[in-house]
C-alpha cells in the first residue's frame, strides 16, 4: 500500500457557525409562524426564539409589522367564518344558532333577559357620618390594645 500524500489526506470540516439571524428576518418568521399558529402569540414567539415582550414592542415600533400582524389576524378571522359557514353548509345546529345570534340580530335572533320584580318598592337609606381627622385618629388609638 502507498503512503498518502498531502494532497491525499482528507481535512476535517469545521462545521459552520449558525448565521445570525437578524431581526428582519425573525419579523418575517413571527409573521409566518403566527398564520401558522393561528395567531397565538406564545407559540409563536417560542418558535422564533423571542419573547412576547420583544413582539409586542415591534408592534408599537415597526407599522409595517403592526400591519402584517392584523393582516394575519384578519385572516384568520376569515378562516373561521368560513369553517362556520361548512358547519352551517352541513345543517349544523349549533353554528346555525350561533350564526344567527350574532349576526341575525337585527331579525330577533338574539336572547334578552327579562327581570321581573314582584315585591314592594323599598327606598334606599344612607346614613352619613362625617368625622373630622382628628376624630378619626383618637379612634384608632383608643381601639389598638392595651399593653400589658
């Protein structure tokens, strides 16, 4: 067998440093991870590395993440209309009464409560009692306990 020669020889391979993720790009990350989390926050932010606090200042900070943001969650808002209007579709009772309550109001689909009062009119009395600071004071320390 031959000795290797240099050019022969295989040179270990650092592996490569993780590349930072800048903060760019972790914006475009929380926007994709919270469609995908249907808009949960906390979920999302463990995915992407952050804390809420950090999401929460980016939407105050940045309008254009703020927008994107309400974007998802009108999205999403859109999604369950539409998973509710499949139920409704499928003769669902539930959906079909819920639907109704909230958007069907207008047509008496809504439930009031009535309340009722029977007995005899009772009119509220107050007594006032006004004391001066001083007064107020010479009682807390006649109250406290006595020494012994």
């Amino acid at each position: 067998m031959e000795n290797p020669t240099q050019s022969d020889t295989i040179e270990p391979i650092e592996p490569e440093k993780p590349k930072r993720v800048t903060k760019v790009q972790k914006k475009k990350l929380m926007i994709e991870s919270l469609g995908n989390q249907l808009g949960i926050v906390s979920i999302s932010c463990k995915q992407v590395g952050i804390h809420r606090d950090t999401h929460y200042a980016w939407m105050k900070e940045d309008k254009k993440y703020k927008q994107a943001v309400e974007d998802v969650t009108y999205n999403l808002k859109d999604f369950g209309e539409n998973a509710l209007l499949k139920l409704m579709k499928n003769e669902h009772p539930g959906a079909i009464i819920f639907f109704n309550k909230t958007r069907n109001k207008d047509r008496g689909y809504y439930e009031k409560q009535e309340i009722e009062h029977t007995g005899e009119e009772q009119p509220n009395t107050f007594n006032l009692i006004v004391k001066s600071v001083e007064e107020i004071k010479s009682e807390k320390l006649n109250n406290q306990p006595k020494a012994t």
